[in-house]
C-alpha cells in the first residue's frame, strides 16, 4: 500500500490497472534513465537516475527492475508488489520478468504526437529490440498514447484536491496584489509583487523556473508571451495579467485583466468595458458546453463565436487547454479545426478533466484586449468553476 507521500501515485496507477483492461493491454512497460519518461513522476514519484523498467500489469501486480541505488526510491513508494535489484547488467532479469509475464499486448510510451506519451527514446527502443528480438517486440507493442492521455486527463481525488488549493492561493495573490496596484508602476514591479506572493506562501510559479515573472502586459505596449518590461503602466492603460501557482507538484492557470482610471474617471470607457464584458460572456459560453462528449472544437467554436459576433478579431490562440501537473496538461484541447486535423481538439471532454478556459479579446496597436481565464472540472452534472470568477472589471483609481 502507497504511503500518504505516494498518494496520487497510487491513485493513477489503479486509474491505469482498470484503463489497461478497458484497453485489452496486458502490460505498461516504463523504460528510463536519468528520468527520462515525463510519465515517472505522474506514476511512481521516483527520479529514476540509473536504467530501470517499470512493469504496470492489468492484473494488479508491478513489478520495477532497478539499479541497486535506486532500489529504496522505488521501494518506499509502497505501489510495487517486488523491486528487484540489478547489480551491472539488467538484461537477464528483464528478460526473466518477460517470460513470467508473458504480454501478449504491451503498451510503449511512443507517440507522433503528444510529447507527454513519448517518453521512450530511440536509444532505449533499440536496446529493448536487441534484447527481445524484432519479432517478438513487433508482435507485442502497441502506443501508450491514450493510455498516458487518460491517466494524465482524468484527475484522481488527491489531484483535484492539490489544484483546488493552487486556484485559491493564486487568487489569494492576486487580490493581494489588486490591492497595490497604482499607476506608475512598471510592468516588472508588478510582476515582483506575484512572487513576492509566491515567497510568502511557500509555493513557486507553475511555468518555468520556481520564480518566473508572470505574464504582465499593458495593452498599449502589445500583447505576447513576453518578460514584463520597464515600461510604466499608466492612466488609461489595460493591464493583463496571466498567473500559475504551482502546489504540491499541481497547477492553476488565472488571468485577470484590470484598467488604470484616467483623472475624472469614475469607471472605464466604454470600448473598454464592452471588451471586458465580451469576454466574460464568451467564457461563460464556453463553460457552458465543456460536458463529457462534447469535441474540444465544439467548445472553443461556443467561445469563438461570442468574440466574433460582437465585431471583435477571431481568438488567435484555442479557447483552452488541460491543467494539472503542467500549465498544459496535454489531452484535449479546446481549440478550433484546421487542416491537416490536429488531434487533440477531435478528442471528446471527459468527466475529470480540469480545464483553463481563456477566449480572448485581442486586438492590436493599443485597441481595448481582455484575457479572463477560468480553471473548470467536468462532471456529469455540469462543469465546476474551481475559480472564483472575474466578471467585473478591476479599475485601478489615479492618484
């Protein structure tokens, strides 16, 4: 039985044992050094240094094959009914583990196309020909891929419960900060107070290093995926702000936008606030679509459509995309079709999911650009708003 600290671990490889017999797979093969596979710490938590092959079996039994300074990693998860030790050549016992196993279907993590699915690299793929024969790994193999997708998509208990407290320390901070925003301040001295909020509450930023700046733009100087500048937010600009908290390896993904009140102004104008409302009401849309069944394309279309009918550039980037251990999750995404197919917004919402939902006002050279972005579970009953949502504009009174 997994210890409290392997949790999740446990969780999603039960969530795999019951996937593997939906599948008809007889065994999941890991194969890793130095932490190889992206599907390590989601499965066992272990940060595999030397080679090691994992066996997740349809019947409820794993096995790991491991170095012997790895051993005690993999043996204080508590998931493995056996670790077995090598000493300086893992072939031999490999090959006894296959022929107790005897997989007539084993699942390989090799994908075309989600990066998350194709943790075997060429150099173990052939290593694993060369000891079980081309033959025979032919006979055998099939992609992990909706295996890893649907294991990683469909959150357990633990990891809804660790992204729920990601949502509420994010907006913790933002309120925070909300309350010390003051025209004059530059993009980056607004960036600073996020991981100032960040340091103060133990956490770190769940994209990129532990304290990288969050996405802070004044509409006037362009919107982009881009450092905050030097530049000073001033009366009468729009200030985005794009935020992740990372919690106990889970994630949020909140973006709020707010307007910096000119002198006189009592409320922003109304090309601003006719943006911002656009927005809000296209999120709202799409939320109320984000069912199981439904295709990614058709809850980004509900979105989309909203932005487009008030007159506004269609949406340049998907309306949302899966949160989780990562800002993008991989699985299902909530984007529009294109050709030649891409096939993660053909894939269907499924119950368990939790999604950033974000469809955009953005317009360039200065026009009025809103981004509200909501972190949303999907259940049978109806999607959940795990956030607490943006539907008035933040204005920021001038000095």
């Amino acid at each position: 039985m997994a210890s409290e600290k392997y949790i999740v671990n446990q969780e999603k490889v039960d969530q795999a044992v019951e996937l593997m017999k939906e599948y008809g797979i007889d065994t999941w093969l890991i194969l890793t050094r130095e932490n190889t596979d992206p599907s390590l710490p989601l499965m066992v938590g272990v940060r595999s240094v030397h080679k090691g092959a994992i066996f997740l079996n349809s019947n409820g039994e794993h096995f790991v094959l491991t170095s012997v300074s790895d051993q005690a990693s993999y043996e204080e998860t508590g998931i493995f009914k056996e670790v077995i030790a090598y000493h300086s050549r893992i072939e031999e016992p490999f090959l006894e583990l296959m022929e107790k196993f005897k997989p007539k279907k084993m699942a390989l993590n090799i994908s075309l196309e989600d990066h998350l699915a194709d943790g075997l690299t060429v150099g173990q793929y052939q290593w694993l020909e060369g000891v079980l024969g081309k033959d025979r790994l032919r006979e055998i193999e099939v992609s992990s891929e909706n295996l890893v997708q649907n294991v990683r998509s469909i959150k357990s208990e633990a990891e809804i419960s660790r992204i729920q407290k990601a949502i509420e320390i994010t907006q913790d901070i933002y309120n925070e900060v909300f309350q010390q925003l003051k025209p004059g301040m530059t993009e980056r001295e607004i960036g600073e107070l996020f991981i100032k909020g960040l340091k103060k509450r133990k956490v770190t930023s769940g994209i990129g290093p532990a304290f990288q700046l969050p996405i802070v733009c004044s509409v006037r100087l362009g919107l982009a995926h881009r450092e905050p500048s030097e530049e000073k937010v001033l009366p009468g600009d729009m200030l985005v702000m794009d935020f992740s908290v990372k919690y106990q390896d889970y994630v949020s993904d909140i973006a709020r936008t707010a307007y910096f009140l000119r002198p006189g102004e009592e409320k922003a104008p109304p090309e601003v606030q006719k943006a911002f409302d656009t927005a809000v009401e296209a999120v709202t849309a799409a939320i109320e679509v984000l069912l199981p069944g439904k295709k990614g394309y058709e809850v980004d279309a509900a979105g989309r459509k909203v932005i487009e009918e008030a007159g506004y550039p269609t949406i340049r980037h998907s309306t949302g995309h899966q949160i989780g251990r990562d800002c993008h999750d991989g699985g299902t995404g909530l984007g529009p079709r294109r050709n030649p197919p891409r096939l993660a917004v053909e894939r269907e919402v499924q119950e368990g999911e939790v999604y950033a939902v974000e469809p955009t006002v953005i317009q360039d050279g200065g026009l009025p650009s809103v981004i509200v972005e909501e972190n949303v579970l999907v259940t049978k009953e109806g999607p959940i708003i795990l956030s607490k949502r943006q539907t008035e504009l933040v204005t920021i009174p001038a000095e």
